[in-house]
C-alpha cells in the first residue's frame, strides 16, 4: 500500500538534503532507502532499551518529546524537537505546526481529567485509548518517527492500569487506515478502538 510509510514530498522541506527525499542526518547518509535502514535498525535498539528503562511518564507533550529524543538522538539533531514545517500523507495535511503546543495542551488536559484511564476495564480502556491515539496521531508532533514515540506512549499509559498492547500482530496498514479514519474532517474511532480492543492484554 502506498502512501502510509512515507510522507508527501512539500514544496519546501528544511528537513530534506537539498535536491533529495532523504533527510538530513547525524550519520552522513544521503539515500532514503538506506537511511530508513539504518534509522529502523538504531532506533530499535533504544525502543528495546525504553522498553527496559522507561522515560518518567508524565503523559504530556514533553513525555512525547522525550521518548522521541531517546530514540532518534543519535540520528536527527532535530530529536525530541516539535517539528516546524507542514507535513502530510496521502494528500491529507496533519495538525498545522504552528498549532501542536495548544492542541497538545487540550488534549492531555482532557487524558488527565479522564485519570489517566485507570480503573477501566480492558475493553473501555482499550475504546478510550483509541480516541487518544486518533488525537495524539493528529498533532504528528515530529517530522518522523510519530508512529514509534506513540506506542511507547499508550504502552506507559497500558502499564499504569496493568494492560500492554501486542503490536507485533499491527500491520502498518491496518494502524494507517485506522489513524486515517481517525482525522477525517469527522473523526471516526471504530477503527482504531477495534484495533486496540484486539491488540490488549492484561499484563
Ligand atoms: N494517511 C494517514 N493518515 C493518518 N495517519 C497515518 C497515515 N498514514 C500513516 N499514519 C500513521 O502515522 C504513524 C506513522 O508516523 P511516522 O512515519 O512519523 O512514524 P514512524 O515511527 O516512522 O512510523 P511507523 O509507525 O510505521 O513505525 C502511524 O501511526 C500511522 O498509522
Ligand atoms: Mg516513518
């Protein structure tokens, strides 16, 4: 399936070498194919290391921010930074740059009045969580790498109330065409809480 991997190329990109898809990075890289490569490769090892030694969660804009420098440190001088341009898939802009702080705000104000979803049951935390992810996954808060700093974060907020998500059985179709459900101009959530509702299990 085209269009869930890679972002649409924008008329201007800071972030892209000059004249090239491939981004600009800490490892002298300049072809795309080997760049993902290399990136996949490094960031999961510090995905397995968060994983053993987890960032304080704090289930905000910089808890996001931090998860991202960890992973993406050794490759982006840009991680754990808010991007600052526009960036879109399949045609579809996410969350204007300018607007991710305030966004951001609203929406972890509201996960916070909602107690962090302790005390639900698995199949509500799993439905609640889905409405989470749909808006965290709208603010795309970096420039790549989105999809990686979410997990981990909904993997910390599955842990607070004893739950995990089994991503291993998430192809990256299935996560996108829920994601891309989930920031229609109507928003829609079937998708994404069926997804998480099939993926949680009780640790
Ligand atoms: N067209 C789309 N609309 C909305 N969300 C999308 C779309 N395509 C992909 N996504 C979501 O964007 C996230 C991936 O973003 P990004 O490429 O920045 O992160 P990543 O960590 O490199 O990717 P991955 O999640 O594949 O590891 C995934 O959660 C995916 O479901
Ligand atoms: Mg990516």
């Amino acid at each position: 399936m085209q269009g869930y991997e890679n972002y649409d190329l924008q008329e201007e990109d800071p972030y892209l070498l000059s004249g090239s898809t491939c981004l600009i990075n800490r490892l002298g890289i300049t072809d795309t194919q080997a760049l993902n490569e290399a990136e996949a490769a490094i960031s999961e090892v510090a995905f397995a290391e968060l994983i053993a030694n987890p960032i304080e969660p704090t289930f905000n804009l910089e808890h996001l921010c931090r998860i991202h420098h960890y992973l993406f440190r050794d490759i982006y001088e840009w991680a754990g930074q808010l991007r600052q341009t526009e960036i879109s898939k399949g045609g579809q802009l996410f969350l204007p740059y300018r607007n991710i702080e305030d966004v951001a705000a609203e929406v972890f104000y509201q996960l916070q009045k909602d107690s962090f979803l302790r005390e639900l049951d698995e199949t509500e935390f799993a439905y609640k969580a889905a409405y989470y992810l749909g808006r965290v996954n709208m603010i795309h808060p970096f420039r790549e790498g989105n999809g990686r700093v979410q997990r981990i974060f909904l993997d910390q907020l599955a842990e607070l109330s004893g739950y995990a998500f089994q991503w291993s059985g998430v192809s990256g179709e299935r996560m996108a065409a829920a994601c891309r459900e989930a920031r229609q101009q109507k928003p829609a959530y079937t998708k994404l809480e069926r997804l998480l509702a099939t993926s949680i299990i009780r640790l």
